[in-house]
C-alpha cells in the first residue's frame, strides 16, 4: 500500500500571542490560527517528567497544510519545524542563561529552538560550512528578532572562536554591482576587524534585553565578548528538519521509532 503522508509540525513562538492563551485553549487558537487545520499537541515531547518547556511546544496538523500562506506563521507566531528536532534540543538539556553551540545549524529549526531555551540571558552561535543555507539562518534570525543569536560560516570540525568568521545579520542592501560592491566592502571591513581582536579565551556575556528577545540587537563580526567555552555544543548530522529521516524511513518502514534523530547532544556544565 502507498505510504502515508508525513504529518507537517509547527512549533508556537513562546513569545507570540499564541503563547499567551490559557494552555486549555492553545490547540484550538492554534487550529484557528492555522484556518481551522486539526491539530494535536505532540505528547511524546514532554517526556514522563511532567509538561514540555513553552518553547518545545510542538503540533502536528494536516500535510495538506499550507504553513507559509497563514498569517501567524508571516508575522512570526509559528515555527514550521521538524518535531524530531525539538526532540533533538530536548536532548541537549540546553537550560535559562548557557551559552549553546549549534554546529551544521542550517536551515535554523534547531537554532532558534536552542534560542528559545536559553533565553536572552543566553547565547547561541551557530556554525554551518555552506554560506547560502547560513544566509537563510540569517533570515529566520531576523524573521523572529532573536537577538542572542549569531552565526559563523565555518568547518564544524575546526571551527574555533577566537579565529571564526562572522556572518552579518545586517548586511548592506543593494542590487546588481553596487549592491555587491557594498557587500564586499562590508565584509573586508569585517575580516580586518576580526584579525585586529586577539583571541578570547573566556568573554563575558554582553548585555541582552532581559524583558525578550523583541529589540534586535546589531551582532557585527569582531566582538570582543565572543564565548570561548558552551555549556551546550549540539550537532544534528542528518538534519532532521531537512526531512532526512523522512528519506530513510519509507514505505513499510515509516513505522520506525518516531522520534529519531541523527545527533550528538554533548552538556558540559
């Protein structure tokens, strides 16, 4: 028999509108909030050790539901994620105040999960060699206004901080030649900034907006309060969000273990 279609997942922002629904009444808003789509909570997220924290709050809807035409996923209410992902991030035990390291971080489910958790007393950087798919990190980035949030174009298995390059989450505007031109300069400006910053060996946090993530703050290459040590280093090889598992396990074998993720989930306190 044909396969099932694979169940589509939204994550509620737990800084949106949604958030603040009574909890009995979230899955209907969040039905609403969707045109009137089913959805059921993802249960197996909150583990045996009572409910799920607000930012793995996770629904699973119709596949037929299309996520990117409805006004709460626009104005950033929404996550459209992978629910194996949050399982991922679950399993880092990323906590209020860490320092998290996201390496293979694209397209950016799990990074601003892990964004999420460690609050803006927090710090995630995320790591990915391709800088096309770090670009469109930068756009969910700026899309939900994380602003502990930076990210480095980088080998995740040679990345160091004290060396990284960084990825301006502002980045000149402009089409055709000039616009490249502006780019360009930017980013020389940026590389020279960071061979003038000798390396950190341990940094203090800079001072994040303690009532949200909701004023965006400019994290230009070069800071000299870069963490030299995470209490959180996350790697997801296979991309759960990507759809990877999906690929793997079809037809009569899609009722594998459904919460599989391909990861490495290391906590150093």
């Amino acid at each position: 028999s044909a396969p099932r279609p694979a169940l589509r997942y939204v994550r509620v922002n737990p800084r949106s509108p949604l958030a603040a629904t009574p909890d009995i009444e979230r899955g209907i808003a969040v039905s609403q909030a969707l045109g009137g789509a089913n959805v059921e909570r993802v249960q197996w997220l909150s583990g045996g050790d009572g409910p799920a924290p607000p930012w793995a709050e996770v629904y699973a809807c119709d596949p037929a539901t299309n996520l990117s035409r409805t006004q709460a996923y626009r104005q950033g209410w929404l996550y459209g994620v992978d629910a194996a992902s949050i399982f991922a991030v679950l399993c880092s035990g990323a906590r209020k105040g860490d320092r998290a390291l996201d390496l293979c971080c694209a397209p950016g489910a799990k990074l601003t999960a892990l964004a999420d958790a460690v609050g803006p007393q927090g710090e995630v950087v995320g790591v990915d060699v391709a800088e096309q798919r770090l670009a469109a990190c930068r756009t969910v980035i700026n899309k939900y206004a994380l602003a502990n949030t930076r990210l480095s174009l980088g080998d995740g298995t040679t990345w160091d901080p004290g060396t990284a390059k960084w990825l301006d989450l502002h980045p000149p505007r402009g089409r055709g030649q000039r616009g490249r031109k502006r780019r360009f300069e930017a980013a020389a400006a940026a590389a020279e900034t960071v061979r003038e910053v000798p390396r950190v060996l341990a940094g203090a946090l800079p001072a994040l907006d303690t009532e949200g993530h909701g004023e965006q703050r400019s994290l230009h290459p070069g800071h000299q309060d870069l963490p030299a040590f995470f209490d959180v280093v996350l790697v997801d090889a296979e991309c759960t969000h990507d759809g990877s598992w999906r690929r793997v396990c079809t037809g009569s074998r899609r009722r594998c273990w459904p919460t599989a993720s391909v990861c490495f989930a290391m906590v150093g306190r």
